[in-house]
C-alpha cells in the first residue's frame, strides 16, 4: 500500500509529505473522501473551520479503522478567532467537531493585517501547543513580512507555512525565506485549482515521457521541491493516482520546462483575501 515520506519539522514531529486537502467537501462527502483516502494509504489530512467539514472529517476518520496515532490531522482557525485568547475556544470547538483530543498541526488560517491580531493569536497558539491540545503550530497565507513580525515578538518559529503553490505560481521566494528559517513549506491548491494548467503542453509532454498523468508530474514537481502538498479530490481514482508520485523522478531538463509555467509574480489569492 503506498504512503508519503515524512519530512521532519522544526519541533521535532514529522509531517507526510502528501495529505487530502478537503476544501470545499461538505460533511458527508468528506466523511466518505476521508474513509477512502485512509483505505489507500494516506496518513495526512488537512481541514479548517472556515470549511465547514470538521466534523465529517472526524466520522471519516472513525470509519477508517486506522488508529489516530497514525494519522497526521490540521486544522485552521479563521478571524473569528483572532486576537489574544480567542483560539481557545476556537480549538476546543474543532477538537468537538472532529472528536479527537489533539490536533497534529493547528494554523492560522489567514494574517489578516489589517486586523493587526495575528501576533496575539499566535501567542495563544503558543499557550495551546504547551497544553497538548496540538502538537504543532503554524500558519497559512503568511508572506515574510507577517513572519518577521512574528520572530520578532514571539517565541515559536511556525513549524509550516500553508500557501498557494504549483508550476505557475512557485513563490520561490517566500519558499526560500521559509526554508532559511526552519519552516516547512506546505502548497494548497497544488494542481492549480481554478486553472487550465493541467491542460499545458508541457505537461502532457512530461506525463507522456514518464508514463504519468500531468497531475502526476505537478505533484512530483511539490515533492522534488521538498514541498508539502494537499491535494484535493473525492474520486478514488484521482487519490490513488496522486499518492502514485514517489516512483519516478523528474530531470533537470523537465524542472526547466517546468519553469516555463510560472505566470509571474501577480498569480494566485492574496493573503488579505479570505479565498482558500
């Protein structure tokens, strides 16, 4: 049965490379994703308040049969409860709704700086990882200017940073202030979501070249990168051709096409934007 690589984080667990992102799965469909996805081999998934899922999420994994310390679950925590203590109760509610003790990794869904909260809240996320209600902490949509902040006025460095990542919009910088400081990289919207990139020449190309799908290429593109990716589906099929990744590998001729791809530095959702 296939199953991602761990990659190790800076507190010391370990995250699979490659999870089920559930968005935007209603609580029957995700319960049925979850149960299905863990039956193939996946050991990571990822989830959020905002998507209105929990809870289905939780039966999925009541169904699986796989022991929870086997499974790597994230959640996120949107600007309802940002600003100092308020994650307490948002956590708390998550924890109900997917009906485990702990989380593996809880974010921060969005900086909302506007809101200029995101450095309580993390504060919070603190007290909540010396709690054990979750075992890491990190944020989603962050650039480097709302990490700064964070070095600057907290005491844990984010053990990953969730943003939109694929060929045509690899963010190598953010990536490259991420990896310098210890946090791990983790893509949404991996396949491009939203966009015509599986249907790029490039890619039929490469999949052709290596006996896989496009999708199949974009993915091990994340995992060359040492990226985390969460792709989403409910069709079997598609979650086992996404875990299907770790079996060939891409040249330095096919990570150059790739290159090719990127539509520059304006593609993709904003952090001050509530999208993903």
């Amino acid at each position: 049965m296939a199953s991602a690589p761990l990659i190790e984080l800076n507190d010391g667990y370990k995250i699979p490379q490659l999870g089920l992102g559930t968005w935007p799965l209603d609580d029957t469909q995700v319960a049925k994703a979850v149960e299905e996805a863990v039956s193939l081999g996946y050991r990571h998934i990822d989830t959020a308040v905002k998507y209105g899922n929990e809870a289905g999420v939780g039966e999925g994994i009541r169904n699986s049969g796989v022991d929870r310390s086997e499974l790597f679950i994230t959640t996120k925590l949107d600007g309802e409860f940002q600003g100092s203590g308020k994650a307490v109760a948002g956590l708390d509610g998550s924890l109900k709704r997917l009906g485990l003790e702990y989380v593996d990794l809880l974010l921060i869904h969005w900086p909302l700086p506007r809101r200029d909260e995101f450095v309580s809240t993390w504060k919070t996320f603190e007290e909540l990882q010396a709690s054990g209600k979750v075992r890491s902490i990190g944020v989603s949509n962050f650039k480097p200017a709302h990490l700064d902040r964070l070095f600057a006025e907290t005491d844990v460095v984010p053990a990953v940073n969730q943003i939109q990542i694929s060929p045509a919009i690899p963010r190598t910088a953010a990536r490259a202030f991420n990896e310098r400081n210890g946090i791990v990289t983790e893509s949404y919207s991996p396949l491009g979501a939203r966009s015509d990139l599986l249907n790029a020449p490039i890619l039929a190309s490469l999949a052709e070249k290596h006996g896989k799908t496009p999708g199949q290429v974009v993915l091990r593109w994340h995992v060359q990168q040492g990226l985390v990716a969460i792709p989403k589906t409910a069709n079997p099929k598609r979650m086992q051709e996404n875990l299907d990744v770790f079996d060939f590998e891409l040249d330095r001729e096919d990570l150059d096409r790739l290159q090719t791809l990127d539509a520059g530095p304006d593609a993709g959702v904003d952090s001050d934007v509530q999208g993903h």
